[in-house]
C-alpha cells in the first residue's frame, strides 16, 4: 500500500519493551480503509523548510510535528490550570481595535464595514486594564498580530499571546507572578514528557533546574554586559534579537532585565518613583540564546502622569479617552505581562525557527496553507 493510506488492524495486542511504543500487534486481519492516490509527497530524503512549509498540512503528520502540538496543547491547559488556581478569571478583549498599543508601524490595517480603517490587536491590555476593575485578576489566550518585517528565526505576524493583568500589583508582585508561572510550565513538562522532550533534543533536566527566584539585572547592566562583549550599542537604544541573543548566552535559566529607559517603552509604563528617565518595565529573557518571551511592567495609574506621557509620544489624547477615564474613577496600582506562547515552546522544546511551534506559521513572506 502507498505511504499514508488507511488501515484497520485487528489481532492481539502484546506488550514488547523492544518496539518503539511498548506494544505489538499479532495481525490477524487486514482491512483498507484508503489506499492513498499516489506518492506521498514527504519522504525520508531531506527536504527544505520552504518545501515542508508548502506542504504544511501534510508535514503535521510528522512524527515531530505530533510531539510538538501534542506539547503544545498540554501548555496551554496548564496555564489555564496555574491562573485558575490562583484566583484569576478568564477574560476576551476585541480583535478589532482602533488604536495602537505597541507602536503604529507594526499594526495591520483592516478596512471595516462602515469604510473606517481598524487594526488587528497587538495585545489585550487597554482592554484588560478597563475589566480588572470589574473581575480581579484576569488572564487571555488569544491571536496578536505584529506587522514585524522581520526574518530572524524567532518572528511570527500571527502568534498566541497568554496575557495577564493583576490589580494591586507592583513590578515586584509582577515579577513574582512571572517567575512562578514559568517554573511551574517547566517543572511539569519536564515530568509529564521527559521521552517527548529527549526525542525532540531536550534534557528534561535543563527544565527542572527552572526555579524562582530568576536572576535580575538592570538595563544599564545590559547595556555594559553588551558593550563589554564588543557589540557597538549605547545607552538608550533598545535590545533587539541580536543583542539579547547575547544576553541570553550569559545565563542558563530565565531572566529579568528591568528599568528601561521611556524613549524605548510604550506611554502606559509607569515612571520609576526615583529616576523618571526610567520606567518599572520588565522582560523576561530566555537562556540559548532565545531572548524575551515575556514583556511587562507596571502601568501608569496617574491621570496627569499618562496624559503628559501620551502627548510626549506625540499621540492625540481624544483616541484614548476612554482609557484615560480609567484613571479617573477608582485608579488603582496595577501591573500586566504577555508571554509568547510560541516563543516559550521554542526554548523547551530546543527548536531551531520558532515556525515549528505552532501548526501553521504566518511569516512575513508566508499565509500558505
């Protein structure tokens, strides 16, 4: 029968710890289910990632593809498990948005049905700060979309963002938060699928290593690490791919680097009390060379300190209105982060292109399948 075509064994099943999954069968019928119309275009030769791309719905069939998605899944229903285990409320903002969070350059543009030009939401969090005043802690699961031309091995346009926003929370609350999230994903992975994770090039050992508390440094520590290994970086530019791939080589379990200057954050970061240069901003970097999987902070819970902060952005305050009346009624301290979910599946999985970590990639030069 061609590769892949269906068929209905019945006979005995025998315990055998020689076969590759424990079992045998002694058949003792054979029925076809389909027989496959041709060569199955995916065989043992090597094929390139643009070919095994082309042939993405096919390649799912993978023996590696079915331990990632396999993991994959397991994540997911473990984040669900930590939040709702600790008092958090699952909570949806809209896809479509009207304003930008990150920055207008990386947004897609969406014409929608009244002739208005809206966007694909980047994160949840101006909606999330709106609801925690009704619900608490709250948590998402949901699509971001960032218009990055990027090529490097760790980008996606479309990716799962697991987003969370805690009031009554300080940067070091926040970090808390983080760091026992993470440990917990780890620790249990790294239990649950300790064959998975050796077949795919992972010790599951490098995982259980990951406890609290991760190590910290400043951005002005980065920044010296940075130029002290010779890369031509200044205080005040941000730390892309290559610069954090430095950093990371530095440390061999997750960790945070905080206090970036404002020139390089988003409005919302609250100014540090003692240097308003700075802001209580933190990302969580992976080790191997991954760089951040997590970007957070402590928002800006002043009404005059974020309306001057949107107007030195050059942004028009009449688009945040309604995000400025939540600092108006009932302001509270508050903190959030976002964790790429793909991102985090590439450095405990030990993938080589973050494409690997999701069923169907969207590249900048890619929507097919």
């Amino acid at each position: 029968m061609p590769v892949e075509s269906v068929l209905e064994l019945k006979g005995i099943a025998k315990e055998d710890k020689r076969a590759p999954y424990g079992y045998e069968i002694s058949v003792e019928e054979i029925k076809i289910l389909h027989k496959s119309h041709e060569d199955f275009p995916i065989s043992k030769k090597y094929h390139g990632p643009d070919f095994l791309l082309q042939n993405r719905h096919l390649y799912l069939r993978s023996r590696k593809m079915q331990l990632i998605l396999t993991i994959r899944s397991r994540v997911i229903q473990l984040i669900r498990e930590w939040f709702t285990s600790r008092g958090y409320k699952e909570f949806q903002s809209p896809i479509f948005t009207s304003s930008a969070v990150e920055g207008g350059a990386t947004l897609f543009p969406v014409k929608y049905v009244d002739g208005s030009t809206v966007y694909l939401t980047q994160s949840w969090q101006l909606y999330a700060e709106a609801a925690i005043a009704s619900l608490g802690k709250i948590f998402t699961i949901a699509p971001s979309f960032r218009a990055e031309k990027s090529r490097t091995r760790r980008h996606l346009t479309e990716y799962w963002h697991v987003e969370a926003e805690i009031p009554f929370c300080d940067i070091e609350g926040l970090m808390k938060e983080e760091e026992e999230l993470i440990s917990f994903l780890c620790q249990n992975v790294a239990k649950e699928f300790e064959k998975e994770l050796k077949e795919l090039g992972r010790d599951p050992k490098d995982l259980l290593k990951v406890k609290p508390p991760f190590p910290r440094i400043t951005y002005k520590e980065a920044i010296e690490i940075l130029q002290k290994s010779g890369v031509k970086v200044k205080y005040g530019d941000d730390l892309g791919a290559d610069e954090e791939k430095i950093l990371a080589s530095k440390f061999d379990i997750p960790f945070f680097v905080m206090f970036y200057p404002k020139g390089i954050k988003a409005f919302y970061h609250k100014l540090h009390p003692e240097d308003k240069s700075v802001t209580l901003s933190v990302d969580l970097l992976a080790p191997e060379g991954i760089g951040e999987i997590i970007g957070s902070g402590q928002r800006c819970d002043s009404y005059e300190e974020l309306i001057e902060r949107i107007k030195e952005e050059n942004l028009d305050p009449k688009s945040y209105e309604w995000y400025l009346d939540l600092r108006k009624y009932g302001s509270v301290v508050h903190s959030g982060f976002g964790l790429g979910l793909e991102r985090f599946l590439m450095w405990i999985l030990k993938l080589d292109h973050i494409r690997d970590a999701i069923a169907f990639p969207r590249l900048i030069n890619r929507v097919y399948p």
